[in-house]
C-alpha cells in the first residue's frame, strides 16, 4: 500500500491536510529539509527530532556515489543507516545529473555521466533510479525524469517532456515490478485499513519548461500513467520568479485534487507561504540550511547577515519571536562571533535557527489553513 492523504481543511486554493506514511503522518503543507547525503549538515538526528521536521529528504545521485545504494540497503535503507525514525523522500538524482555532473550524455535508454567527485564514468536510467531508490528505501520516491533547461526552445521543451513522460511509465513500472525488495519490508506496521504490506510512494514529475499548454500536457499525460503524488519539476532553474508562479499555478489547476502536490526546490520563507496559499502540499529547498552555513539568517523581522560588524556587541537574541534554542540562549554578539572566527558551532547553531525558522512558519500556514485564513507571510506586514 502506498501512502494515504487526507485534506482535512481548505481556505481558498490553500489545502491543510496529512500524508501518512510507514513512518509516520506528515502535517501538510509541509518543508522538507535537505539531508543531502544521508545528513542535515551540522545536526545529529536527535536534535533534528527536536527541531520538528516530519520528512526529511535525501539526495539519490550523491548516495549512490557516496557511500553507495547497495552499503544503505545492507543497514536497512536510510531509516536504519541514518537512524532516522521518521519519513525520508529521496529524488531521483536526474536533477543532480544535469546540475552537477560534467559530460553528461542523455540517450533514450538514461544518462551517462561522470562523478562530480572522482571523474568516474556512470548511467542512470529510470529502471536504476527506480532499483537505487528501492534499496535506500525511502517513503516517497520519483520519477526519473530530464528537468529542462531554461531557456528552452519550443521544440527542445517538447522533446524534453516527450522524454521524461516516457521515462516516468519506465520508472512505473520497474517500481511496481520490485516495490517489495524496500529494505524495511515487515519491519513496518502494515497498514491497518487493508491487507497489503506498506510500501514506498513513487510520485510523478511534471515538466513542460515555461510552456504552458506543455505543462498541461505533461500533467494529464503523467496523470493517466497513475501515481498517489505528482511532482511539479524543472523550475527554479533560472526563470524570472513572476514566471515561476504563473507555471506553478497554471500546472495546479491540471493536477487531481486528492493526491499530494509538490513543488520542488522551492524556496524562500515568503515562497513557501505563498504556495502553501497556491495549493501547494510539499516543498524542499537547500536554502534554509545552505544560507545557515554562510551566515544568511531568517528572522521575523527580515534576513540578517550575522557576519556584519554592526552585530559584534548586540546583546539581542537573533529573532526575539523565535522560540528556539538559539534564540532562547544566544546573543547576536555571540553567533556573530562564532561565524568570524569560523566556529564549527557557528554552522550549528545557524542552521538550527534557520530550520526552526522555516517549521515555524509553516506551523503557522497550516494554523491559518485550519482556521480558514489564506496563508500570509510573517514577512509580509513589513513589505
Ligand atoms: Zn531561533
């Protein structure tokens, strides 16, 4: 049985729901943060668990160079390995492929590539995304897909789609032929409305560019392979942000009403509101945890750079309305000074502040949600 969700609210487009997973129920909308290679940068998991997160997600192209698939599936998939008791997403390393990896070559049957790390040769393909993301085992997983460049011209973006749609029924079906070998199978409670045993979730992705009536394609035509979740990807690839939205409303409108909707990649604190607002279910981005590590902080009150000199004898903590252990302990002085003088606490603490930062605000959309209210960012009284 794949995940089950539930919408139990909505307030205008927005939608406050729950993903129940094999390990554990997901409060939607929902901000996945980051843990790149088995790890969110800088915090051991029981402060994770702290933090709040009920997802995490997990990046399938540097796992499986590092320490390798079949390493994760021995210890029991990322849940064991990691000792990560709640729900992972993994993607389906296409997106690191095309971002991050030197002469790459995309044929019909998958993509050749070298490792960003050593200059190995490598090949991807729907049905080894599918077998890699089995064996680390998490509880949704995706198509494999091409995400288009941007720009892209029209029949560029069409080939594009073409092939990522025929990819997806590809990745469909190795997934319903080995959804079993996940290697947490009977470890799990099955679930208590039907016999099968739980399994992964594999979700669909959306492409089309920038093209609208291309994205309205691709959704009917991914919808009609039949998934429970669909992804909108190739965006954030560069496109102005105006741009960005009006795909992502547009393509909602094709999406089925009942399943999950994520949009990946995204985004800023603002952002994220404002699509949880669109009817947006899930989202994932490196920016909360990426911008901790440089000293970019999200607060209340707007973005501070904790590295500037006018912080060195604040007393104040970083976000007075932030409840979290950072804030509850710390000064400015003091984060400023760890990051000055390149403290690995500096990397800790910010990214704890930054990620309890981005829960908090989601806590926030779904109260909203809940009480009928279309989402508005915590920013959005100061602009
Ligand atoms: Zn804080």
């Amino acid at each position: 049985m794949p995940c089950a969700f539930h919408i139990q609210t909505t307030a205008g487009p927005g939608r406050r729901g729950q993903l129940v997973t094999p390990h554990g129920t997901i409060e939607t909308p929902v901000f996945m943060p980051v843990g790149t290679l088995a790890t969110v940068k800088g915090i051991p998991q029981d402060l994770l668990e702290e933090i709040g997160p009920e997802i995490i997600l997990s990046n399938t192209y540097h796992l499986y160079l590092r320490p390798g698939v079949d390493t994760v599936r021995k210890l029991g998939g990322l849940h064991g390995f990691m000792s990560w008791p709640r729900a992972v997403l993994t993607d389906s390393g296409g997106f690191q492929v095309f971002s991050l990896s030197e002469l790459r070559k995309v044929k019909e049957e998958g993509v050749t590539f070298r490792s960003h790390l050593d200059g190995s040769s490598h090949f991807f393909s729907p049905e080894s995304s599918m077998e890699a993301q089995i064996g680390l085992g998490a509880d949704v997983i995706m198509a494999f897909d091409e995400c288009t460049e941007h720009p892209a011209d029209a029949r560029r973006t069409r080939e594009s789609m073409e092939l990522t749609l025929r990819w997806t029924a590809r990745s469909k079906k190795y997934f319903e032929d080995h959804k079993h070998d996940v290697p947490w199978k009977g470890l799990v409670q099955k679930d208590a409305q039907s016999d099968g045993a739980a399994t992964q979730s594999l979700f669909g992705i959306v492409q089309g560019g920038m093209d609208l009536a291309l994205r309205r394609e691709s959704a009917e035509r991914t919808i009609e392979i039949g998934f429970p979740g669909y992804a909108i990807g190739g965006l954030s690839v560069g496109e102005p942000r105006h741009l960005t939205r009006e795909v992502v409303e547009a393509t909602l409108q094709h999406l089925p009403a009942d399943k999950p909707r994520y949009l990946m990649g995204v985004g800023t604190p603002e952002e994220i509101v404002e699509y949880a607002a669109l009817g947006i279910d899930m989202m994932d981005c490196v920016l909360p945890t990426r911008a901790a590590r440089h000293g970019l902080l999200f607060t209340s009150e707007g973005r501070i750079s904790i590295k500037q000199a006018r912080y060195a004898q604040d007393e104040a903590p970083l976000d007075p309305k932030c409840p979290c252990r950072v804030c509850q302990r710390y000064s400015r002085a003091y984060l400023r000074h760890l990051y000055a003088a390149n403290e690995v606490l500096a990397q800790v603490l910010n990214t704890i502040h930054n990620l309890s930062f981005y829960l908090d605000t989601m806590r926030t959309v779904r109260q909203s949600i809940s009480l009928g209210d279309v989402p508005r960012s915590p920013l959005a009284a100061r602009q």
